[in-house]
C-alpha cells in the first residue's frame, strides 16, 4: 500500500495534470468577458481564481494559490457592485493567467519528467487464450 | 468518525477524502453539490460535515439552512470550508452559527486534527 506521501505526490500530478482544462476554462471565461461582458461569466471567473486560491497551497503549490488570490481580488468588487470587469481588470486577469500558465507549465514539466513523475498504471496482465480446435 | 465533504471542486474532494482517510483514519463521503449533500446526509447520517461556501447551485449557507431545516439533519456538526479571505466575510459565516469555519488553502497532514478540534470545541 502506498504511504500517505506517495499518495499525495499521485493527487500532486492529478492536480497538474488537470490545470489545462481549468486554465483553458478560465481563458474562454475572459474572452467572453471582453467580447460580450455578463455577471453570469464574471462569477464564474472568480469562483475559479476563488478554487485555485484554495487549492494550490492545500497542493503544495503556493504560488498557484498566491495568483488565483489576485484574480479572485481583481473579480470580487465588480461582482459585489453588480458591474461587468473594465477593460483594465480584464487586461489584470488576462496578466493573471499568462503567470498561471507559466507556472502550471513549470509544474508539469516537473511532474512529468522529474523524480516525482506520476507512476503510470501498468498494462492489465492479459492471459494467454488456447482456443480448442 | 463518518465525514461528508460537500465541495463541488473535485480536487478538494480527493484530498480531503485522503487528508480524513489515510491521515485521520475516518470514513469519508462525498457530495460534489449541495443539493447532493443533503441528500446524501439524510441517507448516510455523517458524524460532521466539511461543507464548501461557493458552489454552484445551492451554496454553503443555503446548503446550511436546508440541512437545519430538516430534523434527519438538523443537529449534525456543520463546518464550513473556505476559500474566502477576508476577515468580514468569514465574520458572516461565524454569525450562521456552523461549528466551525476551516479555511483553504489548508494544510492535508494536520486537517483532521483541525477538524477534531473544531468539533470538541462546539
């Protein structure tokens, strides 16, 4: 049984692995907010900054959790005010992404090629058929 | 001890399933939504619940009112889990009267000692 460690290097990876869609959901967010501004894409936006506030450290990530804080801070007035992102807060949040980019792009470099990698599952043990004549 | 984590963040889910599991040697449900939650809170009768405050759908203090509400779920030990940072708004979850409010990010090796105190202290 793996120890309590390596079970948390596996969810470290997992969590890695995963922060393309959440980055790409975050960027098409921002797109939509610059092409055609809602309250309904806003709160989404900052519910993701909001989750990778929380999460990135609880990873072991700080400065995943340190950015997702200053886009979740850049969201969370308009959204209280009921008023879409100016131009220049959508610019922040789109600064905000490029360096999140830039980080989960470090960690799966590390994660995937370093000690750390994830362990692949082997092949299922497939058994050797004779079928009789 | 049997917890109900009710997060709509999978990865939040799985490590404080591993956080509660493996470190804390306590069982562990999972409900990714509010609406989820309750139901699965009036099947399963947790000993606590770790309930996230921004969700889609029904949110934490919602999700709050219902299990209150509901005599199946009523006294079960409610804790918040927080993203949020600013010291009013947590004031405002207090004010809900949960057992607790624990914040994220949080540390996954010491969590289940946190929530233990938390609960003792309520």
């Amino acid at each position: 049984m793996a120890t309590v460690h390596e079970t948390l290097q596996d969810l470290r990876s997992e969590y890695v692995g995963e922060s393309t869609d959440n980055l790409d959901h975050i960027h098409g967010l921002i797109r939509q907010l610059e092409g055609s501004p809602d309250l309904t894409s806003l709160e989404q936006l900052h519910r993701r900054f909001l989750g990778l506030a929380g999460s990135g450290y609880t990873y072991g990530f700080p400065l995943v959790s340190t950015l997702g804080r200053k886009g979740e801070r850049l969201c969370a007035p308009s959204l209280q005010q009921g008023q879409v992102l100016s131009p220049g807060r959508l610019v922040a949040c789109r600064a905000v992404l490029d360096e999140l980019r830039a980080e989960f792009d470090r960690l799966l470099a590390a994660y995937t090629a370093g000690p750390w990698a994830r362990r692949v599952p082997s092949r299922p043990q497939t058994w050797p058929v004779t079928l009789a004549s | 001890m049997k917890i109900l984590i009710i997060d709509d963040e999978s990865n939040i889910r799985r490590i404080v399933q591993m956080a509660l599991a493996r470190v804390g040697a306590m069982e562990v449900l999972e409900a990714p939504s509010g609406t989820d939650g309750i139901r699965t809170a009036r099947e399963a009768h947790p000993d606590a619940i770790l309930l996230d405050v921004m969700m889609p759908g029904l949110d934490g203090p919602s999700t709050l009112a219902a299990l209150r509400s509901d005599p199946g779920t009523a006294a079960i030990p409610v804790i918040f889990l927080t993203a949020k940072a600013v010291l009013s708004e947590l004031e405002q979850l207090r004010d809900l009267g949960p057992a607790g409010v624990l914040t994220k990010p949080f540390d996954p090796l010491a969590l289940a000692g946190h929530v233990r105190a938390t609960l003792r202290e309520s």
